[in-house]
C-alpha cells in the first residue's frame, strides 16, 4: 500500500511508514497491532475456505432433493452423516437450504478481502454492517451445534469447515472493529483485545472441541470404530 494511504481513524500515515503499519503505530507502546494485509488477508483466505463448504453443501443439498437415496460426498459413516442434517427442518431454517446463505455471503467477504488488499478505505459502517452479519451467523452456528450434538446427534463434515472459518472470521472481525475504534471501547480493553487476540482464538477453539466432546464424544469415537 503507498505511504500516502490516510489510516482509516488517525488520519495521515507518516512519511515513510507504510500504511500497513498505521494501525500498529496507532496504539500506545506494547501490544503490535493487526495490520491491514493481515487483515484483509484472513477475510480472503476464510471466505474462500466457507465459500467452498456452503458451495459443496448446496451442490450435495441438490442433489439429495433429485435423489432422497444418494448418499452424500460428504457423509462417511452412520454419526459422521451430512445427509441427516440436510434433510432436518433444521436444515432449512429460512424455507431454503442453510447452505445457500454461505453460498451468497462468504463472497461478500472475499470481495472485502481483495478491496482491502487493494488499499481501498472501506467507512466505518460498512464494517460495521459485516461484524454485525457475521454475529448473526455466529449465533446460527451455535443453534446447529447444538442441533447436531443433542437433537440429531450427527455431525455432517461439510457444515464443521463452516462452523471451524467462522469463529476465526467473527474474532478478527472485532478485534479490526476495536483497533481501529469502529466498536469504541477503553483504551484498557482495546490493548487487552488487540494484544491477546491470538490467545482468545485459540479459548474459543479449545471450548468448542471441549463442548462437542462432552456431547457426542462416545459417538465420535465408536464410529471410528475405537
């Protein structure tokens, strides 16, 4: 990006620093802030990785719809099943198939990853507007978990790649809002966030895989055939 590129809240980059650098610079001495290519680069990579789940899920969603016998790609044994949640209500929450909000979302989020590497300004609402869809497919997430682990006690492979971007997607998402005071906060709470933004990703999975071993752990195991 030029040096020229004006920091998105503290105005003008100094000359000879990068513009990358701008948001790092931005908070007082200590924590090193996420970067804009880090940033932006994350969106691309994760937006690619949930848009190829949501697409091969909806391709599998078809057609199982033409054809209620086929077995999916993407179903491997009787607990590791795709088909299941695809034919619950919980499936098609929206009267479509679930899978067809990632297919029309995640390239939302790849485009806001290429814009940004770019080094195209986006205003503070629009990243607003992107953490609060994100939230909102965070809380559906959790609503499948739950479905799979304790109603349907089925994990479909596919929709987990979704429900694995999606955390990282949604943290780094505030942890940009924080940093750059689109979300304000204390100063205290902005270091706390901006500095420990690796370790509270790697809680969150540690939570996540503690949750759904507590669940259906016995299950996971035996159809591996432990």
């Amino acid at each position: 990006m030029s040096p020229s590129v004006r920091d998105e809240t503290h105005g003008d980059a100094p000359d000879g620093v990068p513009a990358d650098s701008a948001a790092e610079a931005a908070l007082p001495a200590g924590p090193r802030g996420l970067s804009t290519r880090a940033y932006a680069t994350l969106l691309t990579v994760l937006g690619a990785i949930g848009f190829g789940a949501a697409t091969w899920l909806a391709i599998e969603e078809y057609l199982k719809l033409l054809d209620p016998n086929r077995v999916t790609s993407c179903s491997f044994n009787v607990f590791l099943d795709c088909g299941v949640a695809m034919m619950s209500w919980q499936g098609t929450l929206l009267g479509f198939p679930n899978p067809y909000l990632g297919v029309a979302a995640f390239p939302v989020v790849i485009t806001t990853g290429v814009v940004l590497l770019a080094g195209a300004r986006l205003p503070r609402w629009y990243h607003l507007s992107l953490l609060a869809v994100t939230v909102a497919a965070q809380l559906l997430i959790f609503f499948l978990m739950w479905s799979s682990f304790y109603a349907l006690v089925r994990l479909c492979p596919a929709c987990m790649v979704v429900w694995t971007i999606l955390w990282p997607l949604l943290w780094f998402q505030v942890v940009h809002a924080v940093q750059e005071r689109h979300l304000r906060v204390s100063e205290g709470l902005r270091r706390a966030v901006v500095g420990n933004r690796g370790l509270v990703l790697v809680i969150g999975y540690v939570v996540a895989v503690g949750w759904l071993l507590l669940a259906v752990g016995g299950p996971l195991v035996e159809s591996f055939g432990v």
